[in-house]
C-alpha cells in the first residue's frame, strides 16, 4: 500500500512555530517517525509539504495514480480553500484530513474544515498521533 503524507502552509516549521499549541517535533522529525511507522507496516510512504495552494493541487495531482492513501494536513487552507476540496475530491484517493491541534476548540474560523466533506475521516486534537491514527485507518481499508 502507497501511502503519501502531505503537509500545507506553514507545518516546515514544527518544532519552532506556536511550540505551545503544535509541539517541540519538527517536521524532518515526524517524517522519520512516520517512515519507520509505514516500513513496519509494510507500507511505502512519501513525505511532501508546500506553503502554495497551487503546488498542493499539482501534488496530489501527480501521487493520484501511486497513492492508495492520502494523510492531508491542508493548514490554515482546511477553513477556505475549495480548491484543495475539489482536487481531493478529483483524484479520487481516500483522504484523511489531519490537525494537529483541536480545531473544534481553538478560533471560530478554524472549526470549519471545507476538505473535510470530500475526505474518509478527519482527525484533530492528539498531536502527531492523529497522523499515525490516519496511517493505520488507511491500512484497514487495505490497497486498490
Ligand atoms: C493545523 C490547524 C490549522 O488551523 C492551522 O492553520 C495550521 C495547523 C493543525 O495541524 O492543527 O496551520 O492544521
């Protein structure tokens, strides 16, 4: 099963970035994690983060055909963009949104995903756990 991980705007600075609400990892970090998670699962994964909206359109674009799973942290672009909507809903690839924080109880303007409605399942509020929770759904939905 082909598994990609794809973080939005502003998840390059894990680690240093608000370390009170999104934790000390970074990002290189939580990739190695998820690496070595995926490998033990017998699962091949790819990484990829981008602070443009276009560029996360072209990235899931490209991984349409490789990937039986898709791990979405869209950032700040989860609460407006529907485009990155449209193109999860294009490609046709079970997505699980994921957040770091909860959402639900953080800003008004966050508490709204427009992804979520074109994905299998969001998941927010446990840190980086939600990324691996949204490895081992995939999984259990098993490969094409
Ligand atoms: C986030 C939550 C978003 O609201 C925020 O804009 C982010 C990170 C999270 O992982 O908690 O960039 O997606």
């Amino acid at each position: 099963m082909n598994i990609l991980i794809l973080n939005g705007p502003n998840l390059n600075l894990l680690g240093e970035r608000e370390p009170e609400v999104y934790g000390t990892m970074t990002l290189a970090q939580l990739n190695v994690q998820l690496a070595a998670y995926a490998k033990k699962k017998k699962a091949s994964l790819r990484a990829r983060q981008s602070n443009h909206e276009g560029e996360l359109i072209d990235i899931l674009h490209a991984h349409r055909k490789w990937a039986d799973g898709i791990v979405f942290n869209p950032g700040a672009y989860s609460h407006y963009s529907y485009a990155l909507r449209d193109a999860v809903a294009s490609i046709c690839v079970p997505t699980i949104e994921v957040h770091l924080s909860n959402i639900k109880k953080r800003e008004p303007f966050r508490r709204i995903s427009v992804i979520e409605p074109a994905c299998v399942g969001q998941l927010y509020g446990k840190g980086s756990a939600s990324y691996f929770t949204a490895i081992d759904r995939l999984l259990k939905k098993g490969s094409k």
